[in-house]
C-alpha cells in the first residue's frame, strides 16, 4: 500500500527519510523536532546550523545520524492563523517539496508527521486530509511509500454521529454472531443430547404407554433411499472452478470503465502488486488488498464477498475491522478516507489511502 497511516514514533522508523516539522531557524525545538534533534544527537545541529536556515513552505536535507533513517528533511509549516492566510497552501508546498528530495535523493519510503498540526495550531483533521491529498496525488506519478505517522487520535475526527452509528451496527451485528455461534454450538449439544434420548426411548416417542424398560439404542437408522453413488469426473468437478479472484478484478475494472492504474491506485495498491494479480490468474491477495480493490471498484455487500471468496476469505462478523467495511459497503459511502477515519477510531488497522 502506497500510502500508510501508521501510529508511531517517527524516530524509531527505519524507513529512508524520514520529515521534520521544524522552524525557520532549523536549529531544534519541541514536539517532533525536539525529538529527531535528541534521537539523532549533536551531529545533525552542527550540520543544520549551515543550512541557514529554511523558508516556510521550502524544505531541506541533511544526514540523520543516530537515527535508524538515512535522510531527515526538514521542512517549515505554517503556523495557523484561522485559514485565511494561505496556510492551507504552504502546507501543501511543505509535502510536495519534501516528496520532490525524497525523490531526488531516491528515497524508496519517506515518513511523515502531521506537519504544522502540534504547536503551530492546525487542526490535525484538516491538516490530515491535506497531508494526504498531496502525498495521493504525487504517488499518481511517482512509486515511493509514504508513511503518514500519528501520534495521537485527535488527528480523526469521526463525527459523534457516524461514530455511534457504526458502534451500534457493530453491536448489534456482533452480538448476533456470537449469539449464532453460541446457538450452533448449543443446538449441537441439544441435537446429540435429543439423538441420546431419541436412541434409548426411540419406542416411547412412538407407544401410547410409557416403555418401562430399558430398550436397546437404536444402532443405526436404515434409511430407505438407497446410498447417492457419487457420479462425476476430476474433469468435470475441474470444470466447475469458478472464476478466479484475478478474473474478477479484472472483469469489474472493465465493467466500471476504470483503467488498470485508476483501479490500482484508488486501493492503494502498488503497480508490482497489481501486475502479479493480473499476470497470475489465481493469485491470491491478501484479505486487505481484496478489501481495497472492492472499496475502489465501490462493489456492493454481496459482489464484495464474492470478490473475497474467490481470494479465500470472508466477511466475518465476529471481526470489528469487517462489520465496519460492511457499515460503510452497506451505508454506500466508499471514500476510503472516511473508512480509515472510523477504523482508526475503533482501534482497528487501516486499509491503505
Ligand atoms: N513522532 C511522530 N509524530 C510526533 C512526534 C513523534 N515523536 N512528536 C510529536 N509528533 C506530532 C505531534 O503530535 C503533531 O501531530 O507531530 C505533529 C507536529 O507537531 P509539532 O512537532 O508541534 O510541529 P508543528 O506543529 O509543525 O510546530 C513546529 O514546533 O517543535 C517546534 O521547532 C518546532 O517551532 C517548531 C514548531
């Protein structure tokens, strides 16, 4: 998945780059420029002290030091003053311009925190969704993964209203399974308990008078169809296979007008990934991406766990991740920002931008 929005301590990533949200002086502060600046120890201050500097909206590159990366980059985000000053614009330059040195650096993984979104004020959700909008837009261009790193929950902001709707749907639907299970389980038990007992008084059930005594179990019930012999060929059972998750896929992209890399990139799958599924024709996807690819092709509930069941899973409802794609399949609300909102609100891992 191109893009990922993971929670994490971005000093800990070992990824290529990783991005710092500093000031105009470049020379250290709090929040997550206070954390690179120690986790990567005094050498990258004295290398940051010749930069002289960085405009807000521009960004710049250094060595990372101690820290598990390679590259940190340095970018200055606006400080927000209510959203009529061009802060949305400068943010937007702070991504693309850090995405434009990780390229030229060939970066293959760059991480991010949510710029501008702890001291200089804004908004975490809006700032979210502009951090992703450009990372999304780049990587229609570009192959490079790109980790959007959380560090606190106030970055979603799921209304009050979707969050109880889905916990509602989730405990209803929940319940119910487990009732079901428990039911099967049970009903399991009373059936051998009502064979036990239908076995030893298999006479009461049909004599007017109580049988007194013990009356042998019935060994077995002759039935009168005689056995089904079964009467088919490999070939003929062969023939039968279904057709293939990769079949599928493909056979909705056509039938939704898409083309391959609109498909692709709306599930946030990488180009490679997406060749191997269209080349193998029983590949088998990851129960994530074959989600992904049934949200970007915005199938219905039932076309979606037949899309699963060719790729060898199911829509379970005794899994929070699964009863909240099937809220959001059933409400026919497929903008997988909005998804990922409700699964990080519920604790659950996300699907990818
Ligand atoms: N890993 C990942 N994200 C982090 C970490 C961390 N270790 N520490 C903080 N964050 C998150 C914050 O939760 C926030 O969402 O980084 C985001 C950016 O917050 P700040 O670090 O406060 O950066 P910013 O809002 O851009 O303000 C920049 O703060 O630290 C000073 O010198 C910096 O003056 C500059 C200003």
């Amino acid at each position: 998945m191109p893009i990922q929005i993971i929670r994490e301590d971005i000093t800990k990533l070992r990824c290529d780059a990783i991005v710092n949200a500093a000031n105009n002086s470049l020379l250290g502060g709090g929040g997550v420029d206070g954390a690179i600046h120690r986790a990567a120890g005094k050498g990258l201050l004295l290398e940051c002290m010749k930069l002289k500097g960085c405009k807000t909206g521009q960004a710049k590159i250094t060595g990372a030091y101690k820290l598990p990366c390679k590259y940190v980059i340095h970018t200055v985000g606006p400080v927000w003053r209510g959203g009529t000053n061009g802060e949305k614009e400068l943010l937007e330059s702070c991504y693309r311009e850090s995405l434009q040195l990780a390229k030229e650096y060939e970066c293959e993984s760059v991480a991010f925190p949510l710029i501008s979104s702890g001291v200089y004020g804004y908004p975490k959700d809006q700032a979210l969704r502009v951090a992703i909008d450009v990372i999304s837009a780049f990587l229609l261009e570009n192959d490079m993964l790109v980790y959007v790193v959380i560090f606190d929950k106030a970055a979603y902001k799921i209304s009050e209203k979707l969050f109880a709707d889905i916990k509602e749907y989730i405990d209803d639907h929940y319940v119910e399974t487990h009732t079901d299970a428990h039911f099967e389980r049970m009903r399991g038990e009373q059936c051998s308990q009502i064979l036990e007992a239908e076995e030893v008084c298999f006479e009461t059930t049909f004599l007017d008078e109580p049988v007194t005594q013990q009356v042998e179990p019935v060994k077995e019930l002759s039935l009168a169809m005689p056995k089904q012999v079964a009467k088919f060929s490999l070939e003929d059972k062969l023939g039968e296979i279904d057709e293939s998750f990769s079949e599928m896929l493909l056979r909705k992209i056509d039938e939704k007008g898409m083309t391959d890399s609109e498909c692709y990139k709306k599930a946030n799958v990488d180009r490679k990934l997406f060749s191997k599924i269209r080349n193998n024709v029983h590949y088998s996807p990851s129960k994530t991406t074959a989600i992904a690819f049934a949200i970007a092709l915005e199938l219905n509930l039932e076309e979606t766990k037949d899309m699963l069941m060719k790729a060898g899973f199911a829509l379970s409802h005794s899994n929070k991740f699964d009863l909240i794609i099937e809220y959001f399949i059933q409400s026919g609300n497929y903008n997988i920002f909005e998804i990922n909102e409700a699964l990080f609100m519920f604790d659950q891992s996300l699907l990818g931008m």
